[in-house]
C-alpha cells in the first residue's frame, strides 16, 4: 500500500489547483501522506503539505503531476534516479504522457494505491558536453526523456553539423538543427520535424532527426541504443543552445563536441487500465475518423 505521494502542479492554473486541493482531501480523508514542494507556498489548503526539496523527493513511493506533458516531464525529471512511478493527470493540450483525464483520475487511484497499477518503464538517454576534451560540469547528468535539441539561440540561419557513429563519420549536413529523441519523446518535437513515431517501448533504440536539413538526402533516423553519437559544429557564429526536455539549457561553443547515448536510468510511468498507446495515438490524431465526418 503506498503511503506517501508527492505532488507537482502548475501553479499558474486553477483547474489544476482544483485537482491538487481534491488530492489533499482525499490524502486527510484516507490516511495518506500528502506532500507538495515549496512552489506551492501561498495556495490555500495547501500549506500543511508543504516540505522542504529533500523530503518532496526522498519520501514519495508515488509521484503525481497536474498539467500537461511539460509538466509530467520536469515531474519525471526530478524521480529518474529513484524510479519511482509517476503518474499524470492531464491539464494541457496532447497530454501524451499524462494519462488520466481530471475527472476520472479519482475512480483510478484507490487501486494505484493498493499496488494495482500498470506501469510503463521508460527509456532515459543522457548527453555529455565535452570541452577542450574534457567533459564539461562532469557532475551534472543531462539526462533526458523526451528529447534533446541542438539549434541556433538567435537569427535565421543554417549550422554546419558534423555527426559520427560509434568513432565514425556518418554524415555532414546544414540545417536548422538537430533533435535527438527517445522513443517516449517521438511524438513530440521529433514528430512535428518529420520524424517517426516509435512505440515508447522500445528501450533498444533512439532517433536522430534533423530540422529542415539542406539536403535531400539527411533523413530521420533510428540507432540502437548501444551507439555512441558525437556532434560537431563544423564552423559558425556562435550562439548556440542545447536544451533537454525543454527544462534544462546549456550555451554550446563551436569547439564543443557533445555525446549522446544511453542511460542506466528509467521512468515508471502509470498507465491507463483501460488506454494504451495507441488508443491515445487514435485519440489524440484523430485515426480511424474520414475526413469532413
């Protein structure tokens, strides 16, 4: 029986500080931990859960996050290291990670509780700045579990990209940049980018997908998890961004070399009972409905 929950809300929203104050009620109604970080000072019915950032990530068996996939993610982001399961209850648009609708979550969470959940590990991949050889903020881990961006932070023009596989050269293109993503994280940057969507199963693989390439040959592409990919910034001027997950930003130089690949980490993501992933593909994207219908 899980005993202690923590809980991550976008504040800004009131629909999902209706669903955060109905949780404390159930949390006091139930004998359950309730526990929410420092974030939420200020919001009524909530300051008795409040707790400091050692306790909100160390006490939780369960994770909660209201809002949308953004918000499930820097959720996620905070547990990948204790693998604990968390749950999204979907205040956003997509919602392809954040499974359970408000309201509806609640006929769910009893059974949750109980141990009675499904639950949906996750692939987690990591990246590593290396400058001058070394590898840069070494204590940092960069993980990432929907995507990782390399893009020019400002003017509209190209990047020369240099990408080698596992020590080798694999291609040399200009573009807009270059996203690479986990199987959870196709549906989303990647997708809008022309790339595939990838069951988030798939544990084995990642996807290299470049944004408006200038060529017609540099297409998206799938590589086992177990390659190492490098990427070098062939010349330019500067200012360059990487981004994980669209939480974390790391100011790139043209002399960084920076390396992809796999992670020991994983999320555990609760499911819907009653969804899998490719209800939600039909829900979300309208498969099976004619057009005009």
């Amino acid at each position: 029986m899980i005993q202690t929950l923590a809980v991550k809300f976008r504040t800004d929203d009131e629909g999902a500080l209706a669903v955060a104050k109905e949780l404390s009620a159930f949390s006091k109604a139930n004998g359950i931990r309730l526990l929410f970080s420092e974030d939420a000072k200020g919001k009524a019915d909530l300051e008795n859960f409040i707790t400091d950032a050692d306790t909100f990530v160390s006490k939780p068996e369960l994770a909660i996050a209201i809002g949308g996939d953004g918000t499930f993610l820097h959720t996620a982001r905070i547990f990948a290291k204790r693998n604990i399961p968390v749950m999204g209850i979907n205040r956003g648009r997509l919602g392809f990670l954040t499974a359970f609708n408000p309201d509806e979550y609640m006929k769910y969470l009893p059974d949750i509780l109980s141990g009675n959940m499904v639950s949906s590990p996750r692939a987690v991949f990591s990246v590593s700045v290396l400058r001058n050889g070394k590898e840069e903020n070494k204590e940092e881990s960069f993980d990432f579990i929907n995507d990782a961006v390399l893009y020019r932070a400002s003017f509209a023009r190209i990047v020369p990209f240099v990408l080698e596989l596992d020590g080798e050269l694999l291609s040399k293109y200009t573009g807009d940049g270059l996203i690479v993503s986990t199987a959870t994280g196709s549906t989303a940057y990647s997708l809008s980018a022309g790339g595939p969507i990838l069951a988030p199963q798939l544990h084995d693989v990642f996807l290299l997908t470049p944004i408006c390439p200038h060529s017609l040959g540099m297409r998206p592409l799938v590589l086992p998890v177990s390659a190492v990919l490098k990427v070098r910034i062939e010349s330019g001027d500067g200012n360059l961004l990487l981004t994980m997950d669209g939480q974390q930003a790391i100011k790139i130089d043209e002399s960084d070399e920076i390396v992809f690949n796999g992670s020991d980490h994983k999320i555990n993501l609760v499911s819907h009972p009653e969804k899998n992933f490719y209800n939600i593909l039909r829900e979300k994207f309208s498969w099976g409905k004619l057009e005009g219908a």
